[in-house]
C-alpha cells in the first residue's frame, strides 16, 4: 500500500487514483532505494530522500564528447550514470545498459524517468556541435544508428564501451522500451529479413533463367557456325 499525496489516505500502488478524494495518482520510483511513490510526494517515505534528485557520486572521469566539460555521476539505484550539465546529454557503459534497458526492471524505469522526464513527444532539436562524437573512453569516433527500428532515436554508439544519448534521448529510449518497442523492432526486422532473403532468391532465379537462356543463344551461334564452316568446306 502506498499513501495519496494529497490525502494520505492508503491505496494500492495499482490505482489510478485515490477513491478518498480521486486524486489521479501516477507511480514513480525513488532513485536512491528504489521504493515506488506517487508522484507528488517531495521524498522518499521509504529512505527520506529527494524524489527528484539522483545520488550523487561525484565528478566523472569521463568529459562530455560535446562540450568537453567534465561529466557528473548519479547513482540511480544500482545504475552509474553519467550526465552533462551544460548540454544535458547522458552516458551509459555497456553494463549499465544492459541494467537499465535490457533487465527492463520497472522500479528503475520508474526512477530515471522520474528524475529526467519521460522526453516529450515533440522532435527532439539537433544538438549542438558536430555530427559524429568521440567516445568518452577511447576517442574513437561513434557510430550514429537508430536506437531500434521505430525508436525514432539517433543515438551514438561505441561498441566496445557504451552510448551516448543528446537531450532527452534516454527518456525516450526507456520509454519505448518499456512499452515493448525492443519485441516490435524484432518482429519487423526478422519481417524485413525475410523479405530480403525473398528477393535475394528470386534475384537468383532471375539471374540463373538469364545465364540459361544466354547459353542457349550462344550454344545456337556455335551449332550454326559449325554448319557454316562444313558447307564451306564442301563448296570451296
């Protein structure tokens, strides 16, 4: 049971609103502990902190790819991120991508999107600076890739060490994740797969039916020839 943050009467964390004074009660998550709360509530009742201020760690060693400033850590529960303060842009390891958005666990959902809002639905702007970005580890320049098919997110990749996320990406993705947009993105490129491998035989059927009937042309050239030299051959 949780408590109403307009009435603190006891509801249950499934309801869409308090049947005391029908407050409409949406669910977040405490960053620190992980303990889920309504919003509207300023602080944890589990661990007393701020509901909408991450742990945090410290100064990174990690500098931001676009302003090259340095990053700062924030403990998310048991996720490590680090965020930009001037440009708003978040990096997130291999690992903790796979704690954040493929463990899928809806507490910590709950808690980032708590703290960095859920993105908005409006086109994200084009950030600022260059198109292509070092890694934050190596200094190799990134990938630019969508997120997943129909996550309408550019992100940027390195593959041996983590993403990159502009403004309000990492809302977005944890949304779209959440909502099972990773089964959709597989359904249609297995979908799109099958088409290509569809086409890809009948390209062959196409081109083998080709090379046949060049054969059979040429093979009747050559047949056609042989007759030419015979009769030459019997009228010189």
């Amino acid at each position: 049971m949780l408590a109403c943050p307009r009435c603190g009467a006891n509801v249950p964390e499934s309801s869409a609103s308090c049947a005391y004074c029908h407050a409409a009660l949406l669910v977040k998550a405490c960053p620190r502990c992980m303990a889920r709360v309504f919003h509207g509530h300023k602080h944890c009742p589990e661990c007393g902190g701020a509901l909408d201020v991450a742990a945090a760690v410290g100064v990174s060693k990690r500098e931001c790819p676009r302003c090259r400033v340095a990053l700062a850590t924030k403990l998310i529960g048991d996720a490590a991120i680090d965020d930009c303060t001037s440009c708003g842009g978040t990096f997130l390891d291999r690992a903790t991508i796979e704690r954040v958005l493929l463990e899928r666990q809806q507490a910590r959902a709950d808690a980032i999107v708590g703290i960095y809002g859920d993105g908005g639905d409006a086109p994200l702007p084009s950030p600022a600076g260059p198109m292509y970005v070092k890694c934050p580890d190596c200094a190799n320049l990134m990938n630019r890739k969508q997120f997943a098919t129909g996550a309408k997110v550019i992100v940027d990749v390195c593959r041996d060490h983590g993403t990159w996320f502009d403004a309000h990406e990492l809302s977005r993705v944890i949304r779209f994740v959440m909502s099972g947009g990773l089964e959709r993105a597989a359904q249609e490129d297995l979908a799109d797969e099958k088409e290509r491998i569809k086409k890809m035989r009948a390209d062959a059927i196409y081109a083998q039916q080709q090379a046949e009937r060049i054969t059979t042309v040429q093979t009747g050239n050559d047949y056609g020839s042989l007759i030419a030299d015979v009769l030459f051959n019997l009228w010189k």
